[in-house]
C-alpha cells in the first residue's frame, strides 16, 4: 500500500479530466501533487503509466461493483446481468472518465493501447462468461460471438443518443433492450456453423488475457501487509473489517457468505481516505479467489 503513490493519481486524474491526457505535462502533474520529480519517478516512469494505474483503478472498482451485485441472487437473473453491464456506464459517467478517453482515443503510445485493448478484451470475456451463467451451457461455443453482439449494440446506441445532445437517464434501459435483441439472436447462434469468432480466435483472446492467481497464502499476506502499514488515522470500523477478514480466510473452515456480505463494507469504509485503492485492489483479490475456491 502506497499513499504516496495514491496521491499523485488523485492529482493527475483531476488534470487528464480538466485539461485532457495530452494537454497535462509531467509539471503539471507535479506540481498539483506536491511532490519533487524525483518522487514522482519513484512511483512512475511516465504520466502514460500513471494514466494506466488510474484505469486500472476504475476497472477494479467495477469488477467489485458486479460481484457486489450478485450476492444472495440467482447467476441466471437477467435484471442482475443488464445492472453487471451498466456499471461500467456509471462509473464513466460518475468519474468523468470520458473526457480522459475521449483524449487519448487515437494516441499513439503503445502501452496505453495495449492496455485498452486488455481491458477490452477482459469486458468480452467477462460477458461471454456470463452470458454462459444465463443461458447455459448450449451457448457456450457462441459465447464470444454473443457477447460481442451486445457491447456492439449497447456502444452504438449509446453514442447515436450522446451524438444527438441526449444524456441517458438510465443507461441500464439501453443495456436491457440489448439483452432482449440478444435473447432473440442467441437460437440463431447456437449451433451456427458460421461464427465470426473462431476457435483459433478464442484461443488467441484467452491467451492474451493473463489472471493473476489468488491463493490463500498470497491473500493472508496481503491482508498482513495492509494492516500493518494502516495510519494511526485509519476509521476503526475499517480495521475491524479488515482484521475480520483476514481472520476468516485463514481458517480452515472460512464463512464464505459472511466474508462476501462484509467485503462491500470493508472497501467502502476506506473510501474517503488515502487507503482507498489498496482496499478495493485487496477487496478484488478476496473476489477472486472466493470464486476459483
């Protein structure tokens, strides 16, 4: 956990949405940080890479966003699904991220593209998965295929709505419509002998999307590590989540509801301090291997 490096995020993500990526320098970035170049190089080599930790950061807050949305519900629920898709909308829309995208939409830096295409990548994959939870296994060779069909119709309503001076209220009502054409299409893909996505296609995405593997012994450290370097300032509900939940995941016997019921409440009780992005990053991890377990 690092507040320093927290620190120079928070300032740089306020100057790529007010001045744009390409319009904000390293001296900009600096000076609204408070910090010495040499600090800043000791955290990031470029404002590229610091741009790529602030994107990151949005991506692990709508992965526990999702999560959060599921519990105590069925995998199959729809309504649940179009809200999973949505958040991503949302967060946009709450952090001002479009005007960071919009700035860097035709840059030419190749760590920046490789990570959009990642992230978008991990969006396909993600969905194909779920639409697989919902539909069942019969969609599962087309699942690439469908989940692509529905990004492609939520993004191209989206901006003919945007392009035409309308905000939309409530971005899920789009989102739901494409789930309902999706619905309509997916007998037509399953056992379509003429699939855009092939095998070797699949083989290549899923190649190019590398998981970090979460086990107990690395989460148990973790979560050491996090408390350990917690400030003397730190809300004490929020350490009492934390203690809580490293306790239960080094058992042998953890309580999987009550650790998934207390994870939104442990991220959430940091989220007005500089600890914010350590939680919801070690919250992320908890997901992840709740869900491989």
């Amino acid at each position: 956990m690092n507040l320093r490096k927290t620190q120079i995020t928070n300032a740089a993500r306020d100057l790529f949405i007010e001045k744009g990526f390409t319009d904000t320098s390293m001296a900009d970035i600096i000076a609204a940080a408070k910090i010495s170049k040499g600090t800043f190089y000791n955290h990031f080599s470029s404002k590229s890479e610091c741009l790529i930790a602030i994107l990151e950061e949005s991506r692990v807050e709508a992965s526990l966003l999702r999560h959060e949305l599921a519990i105590g519900t069925a995998a199959n629920d729809m309504e649940v699904l179009a809200k999973q898709i949505g958040v991503v909308i949302r967060l946009n829309r709450k952090n001002n991220l479009i005007r960071i995208f919009e700035s860097i939409n035709h840059s030419n830096d190749k760590e920046i593209q490789r990570m959009l295409n990642l992230h978008h990548l991990s969006e396909v994959d993600w969905l194909a998965a779920r639409i697989v939870e919902v539909y069942g296994p019969a969609i599962i060779p087309a699942s690439y295929e469908a989940a692509v069909l529905t990004y492609g119709m939520i993004h191209h309503v989206l901006k003919l709505v945007v392009s035409s001076g309308f905000k939309p209220a409530h971005p899920e009502n789009i989102v739901k419509n494409a789930l309902k054409h999706l619905e309509a299409i997916i007998p037509q893909l399953i056992g379509s002998q003429t699939l855009t996505i092939s095998d070797d296609l699949l083989e290549n995405i899923r190649c190019s999307i590398h998981y970090q593997a979460v086990t107990r012994v690395s989460l148990i450290e973790e979560f050491k590590l996090f408390i350990a370097a917690l400030p003397a300032t730190t809300p004490l509900e929020g350490l009492e989540y934390a203690t809580f939940l490293n306790e239960q995941i080094a058992s042998e016997t953890p309580k999987k509801h009550l650790i998934q019921t207390v994870l939104p409440a442990f991220h959430q009780a940091f989220a007005q301090t500089d600890c914010s992005t350590a939680a919801k990053m070690l919250a992320m991890h908890v997901w992840q291997y709740l869900k491989a377990d």
